[in-house]
C-alpha cells in the first residue's frame, strides 16, 4: 500500500516536471535545425512559472464551462499518465484502467477541450472545436486497431501487461505486425499532438490552427494548465510508444541503481522519439486540412496491415 | 370561466394519470427485481376462451431485466410528464393522451412478458396502435402525419415478418407457447431455420431500427411530443432488442456462424451510419433519434459477438458479450431517454427543434444543461459513467473474438472494435455540436433568449436519469452480477465471478490477463488529481486580478450571435470528408448593394442525400405504385363490374364447397 502511494506520488512528480523539457527540448532541437538559435531548454518552465503568477481575463460570453476546462484537462490527462508503465513494467494504477482508460481519459479531456472553444462564443473557438474533434476522431479507428494489435499480441489491453510480455523478447520490435503497428501510432502520436504536418503549434494564422484556435481565449493560470495539460498529453502519447515497442529497462527490482538505469534509459528514449517527431516536422510543410484524413488513413490502413501480419505471422518475432 | 376550469381539469387530469403512471412503473419495476433475484420462474396464464388466444405471461431472467429497464424510464418519464403536460399537450385533451401513454406502458409491459405468441403479437400491436396515435398528436402539421404514417407501414411490414417467423418456429415447437418453444429453432431443417431467423431478424428489426430498415426512426421520433420520444428511444426499440435476444438465444439452441456474422456487419454498420447522419442533423430531437440507430448498432456487435462465440463453443465468452450488449441496451434506454427529456425542456421552453436558433442556454436553464452535459458525456462513452462501461465491455468482447476463432473472419473482431472506435469518437464529436451549439455561447434568437428553466418535476424526471447514469457508471462492478440469472439462461454460465475483482472494485475482461478497468477509482482519482491544479491557484492566483472582458472578435466591436460557430459549420469537415456517403448539395445566392465585396443579403442552403431513401426506398415505392395502377384494370370502379366480381367468387366458392 504504502509503495503504492510512493509509486503514485513519484510517477505523478515525473509526469509534471518532466513534460515541459520534452516541449523545451523539441522547440530547441526544431529551431537548430532551422538555424535559428531559439530559446533554451528551459523556456517551458519559465512560461508555466509566468503564467501562474498572471491575472486572468475571462470572456464575459463565457459559463461555468469555460473555467472548469483546464481543471478537467489537467487532471484527465495526469491520470491517463499514471495508467501508463513509464520506469517500471508496473505502472501505478495499471490495476484500474488499461490502454481503453487511457484513450478514453483523454478523450474526456478533449470533449472538456472542444466544449471550451465553443463556450466563449468566438467563431475561432468553434472553428477549432471543429477540426479537432474531426481529426481525433478519424484518427481514432488507426489509434485503436493498432493498439489492439499490441494488445491481442500480449493477451491484455492492461499496459503493464503488454509491457512485462515484451521483456525477454529484445528484438521483438523487429516483427512486421509490430514495426507498422509503430509506423501507425506514430501518425497519430503527430496528429493528436498537433503536430506539422497536421497542424502547427507556433502558428496563431486563423485559418490554419486547430489546438490554439481553441484556447485562444484562455489566459494566466488557465492557459499554463492548457499548456502543461498539452506537454503532459505529448509526454503521455509517447511514453506509450517507447514502453510498448521497446521497453527496455523497465526494471523489475526496486534498487536505487536499477531505478536510475530505468529513468535514464526512459528519458532517453523519449528524446529520441521527440527527435523524430522534430524531424519530421522540419522536412514537411502543414498539410492542408482537408489532406490529413488521407494521412490518417494511411496510418489506418498501416495499423490493418499490423493486425493481418499478426493473423499471418503470429505477434512474436525474434 | 369555462376555460380556466378546463385548464384546471386538464392539469388535475394530468397529473392523475401520471401518477397512475408512476405506480404501475414502480410495481411494473418490483415485478422486475423480484424476476431477477428470484431466479427461478413465475407464470401465469389466463383461458381467454378465444381459440389460439392464450393469456400466458410468464417472468423469467430476461423478462425481468427488461421490465426493469421499463420501469426505470416509465417512472422518471410519468414525473416528467407531470409538468411536462401542465400546460397541456399541443392543445389537445390530456385525458386521451395520458390514457394512450398508459396503454403503451401496458402494451411495454406485456410485450416483455408474454409467454405467448399470439398473445405477444397482439401485445405487440397495441404497443404499435397507441404509439401511431401518440407520434400524431400534433396532427395539423404535415410532418407528424407523413413521421406517424411512416411509421406506421414500417411497423406493420415488420409485423408481418415477425407472424412468418414465429409461425415456421411454432410450427416446429408443435406449441405457441415460448416455453416449448425453446430451441425448436434447431428443429427446423437449416434452410427453413435460416428462413425464420433472417425473418425474425429483420422483423425485430424494423423496430430496433437496424439500417437499412431505419427510416422511420428519424422521422416518427421527433415529431413525437418529448415524453414520448424519450420512452420510445429509450425503451420501445428495445422491445426488437429483447425480441432478438429471446429469438437468437431462447428459440435457437444453436445457429450458423453466418447468422452471428450478420448480425455483427448489420450493428457495425447501423453504429458507424447511424452516428454519421447524426453529426448532419440540427434539429435536435432527429440528431437523438439518429443517435438511437447508433447504439442498437452497438448493442447489435455485442449481440453479434456472443452469436458468433456461442456457434464456435465459447459460452463464457458469448456470455461477456450478451452481459455486454444488454447492459448497453439498459445504459442506452437510460441516457437517451435523459437526453430527450432534456430536449423535450429546451423545446418546452424555446419552441424550437432547430438548434440553429439556441444557445446560451445554460445560463437560462442551468439545470437542463447540467442533466443533458451529464447524458452527452454518457452517450460519448467517457469515464466514468455508464456508456463508457459497457463500451469498455463490447471492445473486450470483441478482442476476446481473436483468439476464440481459428479462421480469417477473426480478424472482423478487432476491424469491428476499430470501427466502434470510430463510432464514439463521432459521437464524441456530435455531441460537443449538441450541446455547445444549444447551451453554451450566446442565444442565436429571441425565443432563447427569452428562454426560462423548467418546472421542478420535469427537472426531477432528468435528475433521476442522471442519477442512474452516475450509479451505472461507477456502480457497475456490483451491478453485473444481476446478469447471471440472464446468461445462464441463455449459456448455462454465470461469469460475474471472472468480470469483477478486487472486493468488487475492479470490472475485468474475465481472464487474469485480461484488461480492467475501475470506475469509481478512476473517479475519485479525477477528483484527487484537481487537487494540484487547485492547490497551484490558492498558492499563487488567488491574489491575482481576475478580470471579465469582452470575446476577442479581430477587433470588431461587440461579439454578436452572427459571429458564432452554427452547427452546419460545425459538421462541415466530416461533411466534406465523408462526402461520397453525403453528397452534400449547397446554394449559394448573395444580393449586392453596390460592390461583390459588400453583400446586403446571403441566402445560403446546404442539405445532403438522403441516401437510403432514395437508392432503397424509392425503388420500392414505385414499383408498389406501378402494380397498384395495373390493378385498376380489375378495380376501375364500374358498380357492375363489381357485382359481377361477387356473383364469380360465390360461383367459385360453391364449386370448391361441392367438390370438397
């Protein structure tokens, strides 16, 4: 009981103060590679830290929705994080939701999101509650049958689960029915992250964003929840990437070196993940929008062709 | 002076009957539980003395959790109606209205438990015969007469494949009576079994309203007034779900995977096209009604799966997949009938159907907002209410299909879990439409804004509704256990034992290595973790200026209703991806007064093809037509003719009476 409080309480710590490096760490990355020098890795923070302390302007359109947004974000989204095995294969309350949960809890979480647009009355708030609801919607069938191709491969939809079937079987990655079941999370992970091509979160263009088009109204403590929420949700997305495909060093054992192996190995495999996703971003142009379908359907036909290899070949290479 | 006593007489009439309303759904709900926990059968019969007419009704698992579900409903609807009929109903006697409603709460009643199959057929008709005169109350518009008619010839089509199929299966039985009528199905030889299932099926399924048999939903649900539409989407179409789970599973011991398949493509297909024309529509009462196809198709892939598990010689598997799609057919009666009261009041209020026309409504009717956000975030399938549990338990059902089948049509399970994604991320997306586009924001016309709260029964009608939406949601680990009487019944297993663990706290897939899934921790959890974000704001925001301004409008002065997001907006990217299913028309007309750049007026007009309709029924329709106008070459209307037509039967007749 007691370790599972302090698995709790630390997985939670990791979550929140981790999750604005990765958004620090990928806008530095992106503009070094623009050749920009842009700003450091500590900018996240600095942010957060700012917008706390600010006072807020509430639309006088808005109701009791528009203030209960980032509330039910944040919290709906820490929770999915804490569904998910990040150092250990046993995630802290994997016992009480499994992958299902964690889709779902996000998905709460974006309802709250897209009613919040529409609340203040702004016809850019009900442009993004519009797109973003389209997208995460057509992205969802890709996002499940690939996850149900992980999971039926494991025998569980209960992450920890996946994760410890995965340990022992190093180059398991390597069967086909896994690599397109990766090759289409990972579409999805730049979708539902709003990410280039799908959409870009620097712009503030009216006609082309999605996610800032949606919080355009939010300000001061609000908007950093919007904000942290956002980097908990990348974090969340790509922890689930990594710790299934390759869940290396999820250390069984309790050891203070074993642990320090994990969270090392852990932090990075995420940085490489989100080197990925920055350079895709830097060597493609935004799509338009009526074109992301087409990629999320090629994510879809990706996460099919995962299930069938899985029919043909068994889920288990290696 | 005579009109005020008549007004007073109808609210005193009213309200009689909705309490005898109330009464019977709560004894009605009694019979239920005591059915349920019992477990072992009660019935009782009545010699009607009319030949064939056998009054046998008869409570078992089944029987009892669908007049539970009834009882449910018909209870907050009575009190609904109560002040829903205050002001009476669309000027007509409450006293006939409140008698028909009445009548198809006995018809419900008697549909659920009959032990009969004459006596379930006429049952089932009373239920049809007062619900068409109910869907016509408001009989001076035209839409109500074409929804009722509609409705009316869909039903009777129905009925009369459901008198075939019942009649092959009693025919094998030797009995009408359901009891000897179990497994007679197998009895059959396969092509005439096969015969009286797709019969039954469809039959059944003109009610539960399966497309392409739906047509009539769309149009008869919402020309209803709103008590009426809640019970009959929440439980009317029901009665072809509980007419399909007493056929597939009672009357059939075993049946082809074919037929398990079918059922499954026909749910995965009603789901996905049923929430698709839903996100098109802005008459909010048809986007509901458009949602009910939705989630029988839901229900069906459950219904489907236990089929398809039962013929490949799973039943602790079929058994989660049953548990599966009756506790959404029970969740789905109880969120959709809160929805349509809570349509009914923002109807009741501001007279209109069109959500173009609200908005703002929730800080007119804080209440009403508050019951239908709680009834959307259900219907969605988000923790941690009911939808998402029974959701949650399909999907396991489904992925349990890939290692229960040997053949390729096991990868139709997961493809169908895929898809029932797609489905309540759709659904997600219509219902972010549905309410941000009729409560949030400011109202889009002077009827919402003159809109006002409803009266306090109404409001408690929708707040048990969400209520039992909560109690289902985070309760449903002591509730599944209710099931067993139901799938041992059906399979002889009872499997809440492996689909609940950790002192009841934890819903499982049924296996340890299955998934699970906690509800109520999950819920306390939310609340837990508001904590830091809250805790964050008292450290550092409570001191800060909190300032309410304006809507930001590209600095335009004054956010006005016109700059709004409408609803056709909102629905436009699924529009333009799915256009192919659509086929969206539009028109587009602009007057100008002096330049292109500064119109005065725009007319603009978009709609999308029906596509069932015209492809499906159309067809149909004509060739009905056609054979009519070639029988006008007998029936022309000479009195002579017809006489002569009389003189040749009575010559025929007499021929066979002589020779036989």
């Amino acid at each position: 009981m007691i370790a599972q409080l302090i698995s709790v309480i630390g997985q939670t710590a990791l979550i929140l103060l981790f999750s604005p490096l990765i958004t620090g760490f990928s806008r530095t990355l992106k503009a070094r590679l623009q050749t920009r020098r842009g700003p450091d890795l500590w900018q996240p923070y600095r942010d957060l830290h700012k917008l706390l302390r600010k006072g807020m302007v509430i639309p006088d359109t808005a109701s009791w929705i528009f203030p209960a947004t980032p509330y039910v974000l944040f919290a709906t989204t820490l929770l999915a994080g804490l569904l998910i095995p990040t150092i250990a294969a046993q995630a802290p309350l994997s016992l009480f939701g499994g992958v299902l949960a964690v889709v779902y809890l996000l998905a709460l979480g974006r309802f709250f999101l897209a009613l919040g647009g529409l609340d203040t009355g702004s016809s850019f708030g009900g442009l993004g509650s519009s797109r973003e609801m389209t997208i995460s919607a057509i992205a969802e069938p890709a996002l499940m049958l690939a996850v149900f191709t992980v999971a039926l491969g494991a025998g569980s939809t209960n992450l920890s689960t996946v994760a410890e079937s995965a340990v022992g079987q190093s180059w398991r990655f390597l069967a086909p029915s896994q690599m397109l079941a990766f090759a289409a999370l990972f579409i999805v992970l730049i979708a539902e992250t709003g990410r280039i091509p799908v959409d870009n979160p620097a712009t503030h263009l009216e006609l082309t964003m999605i996610h800032e088009a949606m919080i355009l109204e939010y300000s001061g403590p609000y908007l950093a929840l919007i904000e942290w929420s956002a980097s908990m949700k990348q974090m969340v997305l790509m922890t689930l990437l990594v710790n299934v495909f390759f869940p290396y060093g999820l250390s069984a054992d309790g050891s203070p070196a074993g642990m320090l192996i994990s969270v090392l190995l852990f932090v990075f495999k995420l940085l490489i993940l989100a080197f990925a996703v920055v350079l895709v971003e830097t060597g493609n142009a935004k799509l338009r929008l009526f074109r992301v379908p087409e990629l999320l359907a090629v994510a879809f036909v990706l996460s099919a062709l995962a299930l069938i290899s899985t029919f043909l070949f068994g889920g288990h290479g290696g | 002076m005579a009109c005020h006593w008549w007004a007073r007489a109808a609210s005193w009439t009213s309200r009689l009957f909705c309490g005898t309303a109330l009464i019977a759904a709560l004894l009605i709900g009694g019979a239920g539980l005591g059915g349920l926990l019992r477990g072992s059968e009660l019935s009782w019969s009545l010699p009607s003395g009319v030949p064939y007419l056998n009054c046998a009704v008869r409570l078992d698992p089944l029987s009892s959790f669908f007049l539970l579900a009834l009882a449910i409903l018909a209870a907050s609807v009575a009190v609904y109606s109560i002040g829903y009929l205050r002001s009476g109903v669309e000027g007509k006697s409450p006293a006939i209205f409140c008698s028909l409603l009445n009548l198809v709460l006995a018809g419900l009643a008697l549909v659920f438990t009959a032990a009969d199959v004459v006596f379930f057929l006429v049952a089932w008709e009373v239920m049809v015969a007062a619900t068409y005169f109910l869907v016509v109350t408001n009989h001076e518009a035209e839409e109500s007469r074409k929804g009722g008619l509609l409705y009316i010839l869909m039903s009777r089509a129905g009925t009369g494949m459901l008198f075939i199929g019942f009649l092959l299966l009693a025919s094998a039985a030797g009995t009408t009576d359901f009891r000897a009528m179990h497994a007679s199905g197998d009895k059959l030889p396969a092509a005439a079994g096969g015969l009286a299932f797709l019969l039954l099926f469809l039959g059944f399924g003109v009610k539960a309203g399966i497309i392409p048999l739906h047509i009539w939903l769309p149009a008869a649900h919402p020309v209803a007034p709103s008590n009426i539409s809640a019970l009959m989407s929440g439980i009317m179409i029901k009665t072809g779900i509980y007419g399909m789970a007493r056929v597939f599973f009672d009357f059939y011991g075993v049946l082809p995977a074919w037929a398990g398949m079918l059922v499954l493509l026909v749910g995965v297909v009603s789901a996905v096209l049923g929430v698709l024309y839903a996100l098109m529509e802005h008459d909010l009462k048809r986007l509901l009604a458009y949602h009910s196809i939705e989630n029988i198709g839901i229900i069906l892939m459950g219904f489907g799966a236990a089929l398809l598990f039962r013929s490949y010689g799973h039943p602790q598997l079929a058994a989660l997949a049953l548990i599966a799609g009756l506790f959404h057919t029970l969740n789905h009666g109880v969120f959709k009938s809160l929805l349509f009261l809570g349509a009914g009041s923002v109807l009741h209020s501001t007279h209109t159907r069109n959500m173009e026309k609200m908005g703002g409504l929730i800080r007119r009717m804080p209440a009403t907002a508050l019951y239908f956000l709680i009834g959307a975030i259900a219907i969605s399938g988000l923790p941690p209410l009911n939808g998402f549990v029974s959701e949650w338990l399909t999907y396991q059902a489904l992925l349990a299909g890939f290692g229960a089948t040997t053949e390729l049509t096991r990868v139709a399970f997961p493809v169908a879990g895929a898809l029932l994604a797609l489905t309540a991320a759709l659904a997600a997306a219509c219902f972010v439409k549905a309410f941000g586009i009729t409560f949030l924001a400011l109202p889009r016309s002077e009827a919402a804004e003159a809109a006002r709260e409803v009266s306090l029964s109404m409001r408690t009608g929708m707040a048990v509704l969400a209520l039992a939406c909560a109690v289902l949601g985070l309760g449903a680990s002591w509730i599944l256990p209710a099931f067993d009487p139901m799938t041992q019944q059906a399979f002889g297993v009872s499997v809440s034992g492996n689909l609940v663990g950790g002192n009841g706290f934890i819903l499982m897939a049924g296996s340890p290595q299955g998934g699970a899934v906690s509800t109520p921790v999950l819920a306390f959890m939310l609340v837990a973790l508001s904590g830091i974000p809250l805790s964050l704001w008292l450290l550092w925001g409570r001191r800060q200026k909190r300032v309410t301004g304006p809507t930001w409008d590209c600095g335009l002065p004054g956010l006005t209703a016109d700059n709004e997001y409408t609803a056709t907006a909102f629905s436009k990217p699924l529009r333009m991806i799915f256009g192919s299913l659509f086929r969206p028309r539009r028109e587009i007309q602009a007057e100008f007064e002096v330049s292109p750049y500064y119109p005065k007026a725009i007319h603009f007009e978009s709609e999308i093809q029906p596509a069932f309709e015209k492809h499906f029924y159309d067809p149909i329709r004509e060739g009905i037509l056609r054979m009519a106008r070639s029988m006008r070459l007998v029936q022309a209307g000479s009195l002579h003719a017809y006489l002569a037509y009389i003189f040749l039967t009575l010559i025929l007749l007499l021929l066979f009476g002589v020779r036989g």
